[in-house]
C-alpha cells in the first residue's frame, strides 16, 4: 500500500500487479498467442449481448486443447483468480461478462464436431461448435438438432448448454435440458468431469440436468454429446392475424388445451410485427393487433389434419385473417419476420433490452396489458414478441444507453415485467439465464433459504467460488437492500455488482 496514492490509484497499481502475476503463470501453460491482457485486444470480451454493461477483463485465455483448459483452471484456482467461460458472447443476461480481476476463458477454439453417429442419432462436438453447424453437419444423414435459439447462427452449444437454450421449436422438441446426452468438462480444481452419458440414462443422481442451466458456474464444458432427430417429412405455418391481443393470447391457451402440440407457437404485437415488416418484409399483416406464427411438422398427413385442427381453434379465439405457408419458401419467410424481431427492434432504436420471464398461457393478454402501463409508467416503448406456447415472454424495451435517466428507467421497467410475471405465477428467467441482469429479481422469485441452497449446490462444485462469482445467485446483503427499496417503492439498479 502505498499512502500517497488515491483509492482509485491504488486500484490501478494492484491491478496491474495481479494482471502481471496471472499472465506470468499463464504462459506457462498456453502458448503467447492464446494469452491476450493489452486494453486493445480485451475490449471485444468485455460485455455479451447486454451491452448496457461492460467489464474489461483482466486476461482473455484462448486454449486450444483440453489439457490448456485445465491448466488454465488449475493456475486460477491455486492463485485464486475467477474464471468467466465465455463461448460466442450473445448470451442476453450478462452471464459471460468479465470480472474485472478474473480470466476470461473464451472457447472459441474448440469448434470441431467430432462424429455424426446416425446410427445412434447423436453427435459428439466440441463446445465451440456454433449451434446450426451441429444441424448443418447431421443433415446429409437426414438428421438436424432441434433446439434452435433465434441467435444459432452464432451461438456455441457450450453456452446452449450453460443457459439451457431453448428456441421456436422448443414447444414440441424440448429445451437444451432434454436434446443433450453427455456434457464433458471442468471443475474449477482442474478435475475432469462428465455428466451424463451415451445411453438415455446414467445411474447415480442425475447431474447433468444440474449443470444444464447452470450458467458457468459449476463446470467448463469443453464436449458436448446432444441427440438428433429426424428431419420432418413436411412443415407448414399457419400466420393467424388478431384485432385483439386477448383472443390471441386466449387462442395459444386454446390450442394447447385442446391436446394440440404445435411445432412452433409464437406471437407478436403491433409494435413488433411493424419494426419486423419493414426490416425483412414477411408478409405480416400490420393491421392486426397481434399474430400467432403455429407451425406443424410431420407426414405430409399429420401436417394436413393438424393445421386444420389449428386453424378451427384459431377461429373459434377470433382470428381474423389466417393465411398457411403454400410452399417451403412462404414458409421461411413467415418465420423470417420472427427470427429478425431482435435485429429489427435495434433498427427503431439506439438500444434495445430483452427480459425474459415466463407466465402461465391463460395469463398472457394480462401482461401485454400491464406492460402497455408500464410503457407510460416508464416512458419508454417496448415491443413484444413471445415464444408463446411456453408462455415465455422476450419484451423488448427501447431505449439509448447514452443516456443515464433512460437506461435507468428502462431497468426499472425491466425488473417490474419481471416481478409482475412471478406475482401472475410465473418466473423471472425463461431461456436466457439470470446472469447479473436478473439477480435483484430472484429475491423476488425466491427466499433467502432457497437461495442459500443454490450457494450450497455451487460450493459443492466449486469451493473457492471463483467460476463465475457475482452472477446468478442473489447474496443475502443483495437481497435484504433490494426488500427495502421494494418497501420504498423503487428498485436496485440491477447492474450494481461490485456493492454485493
Ligand atoms: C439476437 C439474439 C437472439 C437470441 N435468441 C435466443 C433464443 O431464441 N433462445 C435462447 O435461449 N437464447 C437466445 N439468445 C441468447 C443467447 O444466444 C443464448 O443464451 C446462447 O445460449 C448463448 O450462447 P453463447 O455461446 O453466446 O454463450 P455466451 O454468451 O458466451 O455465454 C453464456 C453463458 O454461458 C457460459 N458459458 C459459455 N460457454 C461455456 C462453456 N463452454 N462452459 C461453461 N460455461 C459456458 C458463460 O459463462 C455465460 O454464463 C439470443 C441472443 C441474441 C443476441
């Protein structure tokens, strides 16, 4: 400590003394050009797609084998140095953004598939294999993988499976959780670790359903083995139009409750289908109050009489216009609009943030119409796009993070979609994780008990608590300031990690 240096002096000097100290023992185990710590080089890592946020790291470490990533982890720990795995950084909750006095461990090296089994309808990849070249590689066996995040042209199935991905097709096929056979990794001791293995099921406690979801706080996964399924015979889409969001979001609730699984169910509001049309022209009606995209996959039969099926339930809800996909051409294009509804939102805005919370289907006209009250609450505009059939809701509130009074308020109508969403018996996270962006959140969503036993699952992997830290898992000082300020009628700024 030296006395005649500012706080903020002080910080810089122990900073840049750790970061000599982490990149000397680094280079020990990686070769010069898998070690990056000059400013210029750790910008790119230093937020995901919450970009509101930004953290540089201290050293970004890009291995390029399974005896470097545990190299790397074993150094960390004996220096007690945190570790944040990152794959493509598209994840939309902050989950992979840097600790300021932490290693970045980026995967993007391990990007090789290893086998295609279509005997066994599996393929064993490497992390940092991109989602859609998983699909990519298994179609010439007539075989895809099917959960499809809207981001799968750049995601990594090793962040797939740390945040437990889901996508439009989720609905029938399931999420990352049930499409994944065998996850082979990391602790943060060095141990190498599998979950899971090649048969439907292992013996012992199933945890491999723990490290899905788990955000990269128990394990690094370097290999993945996900099951594929078969390509369908036949899809097509029903585009259903609604002068009304409640008889559309009553429709959603009707087909599922009249035994209906659709291949994909999902919905989108004025706002929305507007910013969508006039960035990729899907052909979405723009007089609707809201669309229901309902997709049906299978035999050329099974398709017929499910769409027919759908669209009697659609018009008994009200529909007032339904238009099906003629060819495979129409229907990629219907869904163009739906896939672009991200990109399309940043073209009407400087920023955008998506929240990600769930409801119960029956509950969705009540949060469109209590998010249109949030809007004027707030003053900002939110477009709304949903995997409906799950009940998971993507709002996408428009802001410009230059300004501090608008992001600020944008977090507090954030936070309150999410918090409305638990008290209509929902939760906070959906496909997208906790991250830091929804930590104040899960006070809401859970008691200190149930939080401290999450505590008590990551000391179990990780002792040190150096994977990750500061994400996912509110603390109870976290949580007791975020109840007082809730009592107060205002909120936490949910970014405020260093505090916590
Ligand atoms: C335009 C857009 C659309 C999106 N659509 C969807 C969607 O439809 N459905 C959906 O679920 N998500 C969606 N997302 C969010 C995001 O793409 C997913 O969360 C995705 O799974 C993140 O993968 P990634 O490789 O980018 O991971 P990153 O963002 O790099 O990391 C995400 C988390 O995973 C951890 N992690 C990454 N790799 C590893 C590893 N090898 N071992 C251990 N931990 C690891 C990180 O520490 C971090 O906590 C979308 C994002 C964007 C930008």
């Amino acid at each position: 400590m030296i006395a005649s240096l500012s706080a903020e002096q002080q910080d810089l000097l122990e900073k840049s003394e750790r970061q000599t100290q982490v990149v000397q023992a680094l280079n020990a185990c990686l070769p010069a050009h898998a070690l990056l710590w000059h400013n210029e080089d750790t910008t790119p890592y230093e937020c995901d797609g919450l970009s509101a946020y930004r953290q540089r790291p201290l050293v970004v470490a890009l291995p390029e084998t399974e005896a470097q990533v545990q190299a790397v982890l074993r150094v960390c720990h004996v220096l007690g140095v945190p570790v944040v795995a990152r794959g493509a950084g598209t994840g939309l909750s902050g989950g992979a953004m840097p600790h300021r006095l932490g290693v970045t461990l980026s995967l993007a090296k391990f990007n090789k598939i290893i086998r295609i089994d279509a005997r066994s309808r599996s393929a064993q990849v490497q992390c940092g294999v991109r989602n859609l070249a998983i699909s990519e590689a298994a179609a010439p066996h007539g075989l895809y993988y099917a959960p499809d995040p809207s981001s799968q042209i750049a995601c990594t199935i090793g962040g797939n499976v740390a945040e437990n991905a889901g996508g439009v097709h989720c609905l029938k096929y399931g999420l990352t959780l049930h499409n994944i056979l065998k996850v082979r990794g990391f602790t943060m001791e060095g141990d190498a670790v599998e979950f899971g293995g090649e048969a439907l099921d292992t013996a012992g406690l199933d945890l491999l359903s723990i490290v899905i979801g788990s955000e990269g706080m128990l394990a690094v996964t370097t290999e993945v083995t996900v099951k594929l399924v078969p390509k369908p015979q036949l899809a097509r889409c029903i585009m259903a139009s609604f002068d009304d969001i409640r008889k559309a979001g009553d429709a959603v609730a009707g087909v599922i409750a009249a035994g209906i699984i659709p291949a994909g169910l999902e919905m989108m509001d004025k706002p929305m289908t507007a910013a969508v049309e006039d960035y990729v022209h899907a052909g979405y009606d723009l007089s609707a109050s809201a669309i229901l995209l309902c997709e049906s996959d299978g035999t050329p039969e099974e398709v017929e009489e499910e769409i027919g099926r759908m669209s009697a339930v659609l018009r008994q809800h009200g529909a007032s216009a339904i238009a099906v996909s003629k060819d495979e051409a129409e229907r990629l294009k219907f869904w163009s609009g739906r896939k672009n509804a991200f990109p399309a939102s940043g073209r009407i805005s400087p920023d955008y943030m998506c929240m990600d919370s769930t409801i119960p289907r029956k509950r969705l006209a009540d949060i469109l119409i209590a998010i249109s009250e949030m809007e004027k609450k707030y003053g900002l505009r939110c477009c709304n796009v949903f995997h409906a059939g799950d009940g998971n809701l993507h709002p996408l509130i428009l802001f410009d993070a230059n300004d501090p009074d608008q992001l600020h308020r944008c977090e507090l109508f954030g936070a309150d979609i999410l918090e409305t969403s638990v008290a209509m018996g929902g939760t906070v996270t959906g496909e997208h994780g906790v991250g830091i962006e929804k930590l104040n959140s899960m006070c809401v969503q859970f008691s200190a008990e149930e939080n401290e036993q999450m505590f008590g699952v990551k000391r179990a992997f990780d002792t040190k608590g150096l994977l990750n830290p500061g994400k996912v898992i509110p603390t109870p000082q976290r949580c007791a300031e975020y109840g007082k300020m809730l009592v107060r009628g205002g909120r936490l700024k949910f970014a405020e990690l260093e505090r916590f």
